[in-house]
C-alpha cells in the first residue's frame, strides 16, 4: 500500500517551468557574484574550492547518470586542463583567463581522440581503461623538463598583475563554471542531445532501433563533459597558481566526483549541488582526523548507496515528489 | 508495386550453426506478411539480420529500392524501419510519453513540436494516454507491449516488423491488438512473426514457413498453413482451427 502510495506520488512530480529554473539560477549566480563585496580573500578561495570542485562532481554526473559512461579517469582532462593553461600562458605569456577556453576545447578534443580507443570497451574496461590513460599522462608529465617534471610548475603570467583583480577574475570565473554546470548543463539536458543521451543510456539496442546514433551520442556526452571537466581544471589550478603531475593527474579527484555524486543522487542534477555541500561539510567537521576521515567518507558513501541508491536527493524526489532541474519532458 | 522491402539470399552462420540459409521474402505497402515456424527455426534472426542488429555473412536487404545491406541500424530505422520487439525493450527510466518521443523525434526525425504531438497521438491510439508520466520500467507487461507497439509505429515506419507482439495477451487483448494493426496496415509494410495464428490469419496476406533457417514455404496462408511441409514441422499440432488460447 505504501509502496503503490509512493510510486503515484513519483509519477507526478512538481517541477518549476524552465524560465523559472533559469531566472533562479540566474539570481543565484548574481548573488555569488556580488559576494566578494561581503567576504574576505579566504572565504572567495574557499568558494572557488566549492564550485570548481562541483563543477567536477557535475562532469562526471553528466556521464554517468545522463551519458551511462562510468569513467574512473576524469582526473586526466583536470590535468590536461590545467598543463594546457599553464604550459601555453608561461611559454607564450598570454593572460591565462583568455586561455580558458582554449583549456576546453583543448581537454574536450583529447577526449574525442581517445573516444575510437575507449569506446571499444565497455563498463567496467571502460572506466578503468580512462584511469590507465590518466596514469601513462601523469607518467609522461613526470618525465618531460619542458612540462616541469614531477616538480611541476608555476604559473607566471598573473605574478606580474594586480592580486586583488586576478582574486576577483578568478572567483567569477568559478561562478561561471557553476552557472554552466547548472543551468548550462540543464539546457543541455532538455535538447535533443539530452533526450538522445538518457535513451542510449536506458537501452543501447532500442535506442539505435528508434534512430539514434548510439555512438555519436557516447562521443558528445564524452567529449562535452571533459571538456567542462579540463575548464574546471584549468580553472581550480589557476587559482591556485601551481600544478604539479601527483596532484592533477591524482585519482583522488575522481573518488571526490563519485562521493560527492553517490550521497547526492547520480542521474540528478540537484544531486551535486547537494553532494558537494555535505562534502565540504565532512571535510570541515573531519579536518585533522588523518585517514579516518577518509574510511569515514567512504563509509557514509557505501550507507548511502545502501540505503538509497538513487542518493540523498533520489530519496527527496522520491518521497515528496518534488524536482527542481527536471528535464523531464511533458506529455501536457 | 516495388515492394518495401526485399531480401534476397540472406544467410548468417555461428560455427556450424546455420540461423538463416538463403532466406529471401518481399513485402508491398499495405501487404502484412506472416511468418510462423517453430521456436528456433530462425524467425527473429532473420528481424535482426534485417533490422541491422546483426550483420549478415551474405545476401541483400533492399528497402524501398534502397541496398541497406550495409547500412548501421540506426539509418535504417531512420530510413523507415520500426521493429517491435517480442521482450518489450523500453527506456525504463524515462516516462511513457518520453519512450515514444525518442522514436518521434530521432526515428521519423519530426521538429520539437510535431514530435511531441505525433507521440500524443500515438498515446492515445495504443490506449496508453493516462499512463502517459508513468515511468516505463514501472508499466505491467501488456502496457509495456502495448508501448512497445506504440514505440514502433511512433517511428512513422515505411516498413514495421512485428515480433510475437500478441504472445502472452488474452483474447479480448488480440481481438483490440488486431483491430489495430488493421487500422494501420494500408499505411506500412509489415513483417509479422506470430505464434497466435488466429490474430495471424486475420490480417496476414501471405504466409511464410521457416524451419532450421530456411523458408520451407511461402504462399496464400491456408496454403501454406496445409502444405505438407508445414503439417510435417507441426505434426501433431493443429494449426488451422482457431486457438484455445
């Protein structure tokens, strides 16, 4: 009985109209980008920590609960991202924030090389093939001087530019970013691209049936979410203004996407921004309890999946029927 | 007429065993033809050499005049083929409505617009319109069939291929599923693999008999139903008086 109770409830989920879901999003980043008027240099490192990292627990969302590609190895477009960004800007001394797009088109278009290797394997091959080419990349910037070796290098550009300013550009581009993966990512969800990618995703074999090019839409689901995933990088390493092969190319990336996507409620996309608040939460309650607090998130990873596969915000959805960023498309 | 579809030679081989020897069979628009034969005798395996699922080691496959032989099984669909499955094969996550909006939107290729009225429609033809936001991985079985169907026609097909759609539906059931597949016959060429022969026999034209991948006979369905051959395959079981089921 209950379950029948829920299961109606499910099927008629509130939604707000796209116009209202965008003119929210639209305030919210004019509030984040108003912020810096409120708040001191350390709480914007913090918020640029906050939405970058977001931005690539959303990547790889986008993969696996929209494009059903499970990669373990998205950490390698955050470090070729970032090398891009880095290497062209010291080498050419081009203003790195004008180079951001070039970091996408840069990661997006390594992905789509890849995409004829890696796509010839399946599940779990898959993700693990990506994570092996995130090691051999990591292994070759370690051993190139004219990358930095393992010591890795500094950006120099913005050393020479007023501080306050490349703080500031650095924070809005962060807010960029997460109006991209929200909103940006939203639009995409309800194109035709979206309808294409859920239904390959739900049924490879039906999905060619009614006419979809199964792996064209593989490929631009791949190539767009590590795109975004390398801009994220270039962006988070930039802020920081050093890049070394251990950290960038680190699979530790990859288990933040996946914790913070798992508690949140993969296939959502109020599931990351949810994610990543009780991600930071931990980790600012956890600091200082050294690897503790890394059996801890792991623990609080696998309860969650455990107790609601569809993650915190799967189980919302699911007991009060209500939905923010649906891509659901009415038949009324 | 050119026939909508023609298929020619068609042969497939696992090792030493043959799913297709040589199969070759038209269709004309409008034309519905059956196809029976006991389990195994090749019936979906010549669908899935058609429909582009599995490729063939030899033979032709003409569509509307066109050599798809070779061609992806997405074009083809695009091209006007619409297959309905016999294990019904929805997108489980997306809801009713948005199953047949796939089909809409990348099988018949219709804009935004046209797309989601040509799925309304065909919501309401397959009696699905009040589960319409209902999750398809959540539909019992006939809706699901009957979504199945509505996926397919969804597609706007030249050419629509039938998989044991009446299997498993009771007789009231096949008396509706066959009043519809009428309704949309003048308009398709249809493949009908079909185990139900009374909902069979009421809308197929010409029959064909396979048995271990090859037709063993092809004609005027009582013809067919009472050839030797076919008696042979069937022995012991009564084809031609009207089903208990």
């Amino acid at each position: 009985m209950t379950a029948l109770r829920i299961s109606r409830k499910a099927s008629r989920l509130r939604a707000p109209s796209p116009k209202l879901v965008l003119a929210g999003c639209g305030i919210a980043a004019l509030i984040l980008a108003a912020a810096p008027l409120a708040l001191d240099v350390g709480d914007l490192r913090l918020i640029i920590e906050i939405l970058t990292v977001f931005a690539f627990a959303q990547t790889w969302n986008l993969l696996a609960g929209y494009a059903g590609l499970m990669s373990f190895g998205q950490h390698l477009f955050i470090g070729l991202g970032a090398y891009c960004l880095f290497v062209i800007s010291n080498r050419t001394g081009a203003n790195p924030f004008y180079l951001l797009p070039v970091a996408f088109l840069f990661s997006a278009g390594a992905a789509a090389l890849i995409s004829p290797m890696v796509f010839r394997l399946r599940h779990a091959y898959f993700a693990i093939g990506v994570w092996v080419l995130a090691e051999v990349a990591r292994l070759y910037v370690s051993q190139e001087d004219w990358l930095g070796s393992t010591s890795g290098m500094a950006l120099v550009a913005t050393r020479d530019m007023d501080h306050t300013w490349v703080a500031l550009a650095n924070y809005w581009v962060a807010v960029a970013l997460g109006v991209v993966c929200t909103a940006g990512f939203y639009l995409l969800l309800t194109s035709r691209l979206g309808l294409a990618l859920v239904a390959v995703r739900d049924n490879e074999s039906a999905a060619a049936a009614s006419g979809i090019d199964v792996w064209w839409t593989r490929f631009y689901g791949f190539a767009i979410a590590s795109g975004v995933c390398g801009l994220a990088g270039a962006a988070y390493y930039m802020s920081v203004f050093h890049l070394e092969p251990g950290a960038a190319f680190d699979a530790n990336w990859v288990v933040v996407m996946l914790f913070i996507v798992i508690i949140g409620g993969v296939g959502t996309i109020e599931g990351p921004i949810l994610g990543t608040a009780i991600y930071f939460l931990l980790r600012g309650w956890l600091a200082g309890t050294g690897n503790l607090y890394l059996m801890l998130l792991g623990a609080a990873a696998v309860a969650t999946m455990l107790i609601s596969p569809k993650g915190i915000w799967g189980a919302v959805r699911r007991r009060y029927g209500i939905e923010i960023f649906s891509a659901r498309r009415l038949a009324d | 007429m050119a026939p909508v579809l023609l298929i020619e030679g068609l042969s497939k081989r696992y090792g030493s065993i043959t799913v297709a020897d040589a199969v070759g069979f038209q269709v004309a628009r409008g034309e519905c033809l059956g196809v029976i034969g006991p389990n195994g005798a090749g019936k979906t395996s010549v669908f899935n050499l058609i429909d582009g699922t599995v490729s063939p080691d030899g033979g032709r496959i003409l569509l509307d005049g066109m050599d798809v032989t070779r061609r992806p099984k997405h074009l083809r669909a695009r091209l006007g083929m619409a297959r309905a499955y016999q294990v019904p094969q929805p997108f489980p996550d997306l809801s009713a409505f948005e199953n047949v909006l796939v089909a809409t939107t990348f099988g018949a290729g219709l804009s935004a617009s046209d797309a989601k009225a040509v799925a309304r429609e065909t919501l309401r033809l397959t009696g699905l319109w009040d589960k319409r936001e209902v999750m398809a991985g959540s539909l019992p079985l006939l809706d699901r069939k009957r979504l199945e169907l509505g996926r397919a026609l969804a597609s706007q097909p030249k050419l629509l291929l039938l998989d044991e759609i009446a299997g498993g539906l009771t007789q009231m059931e096949v008396v509706e599923l066959v009043a519809l597949i009428r309704s949309i016959k003048p308009t398709v060429a249809m493949v009908w693999i079909e185990h139900v022969t009374h909902a069979l026999s009421a809308v197929a034209d010409r029959l064909v008999a396979m048995n271990f991948g090859r037709v063993i006979a092809e004609g005027e369905p009582q013809e067919v139903m009472n050839s030797p051959s076919v008696q042979e395959v069937y022995l012991g079981t009564v084809l031609d008086a009207p089903a208990a089921d």
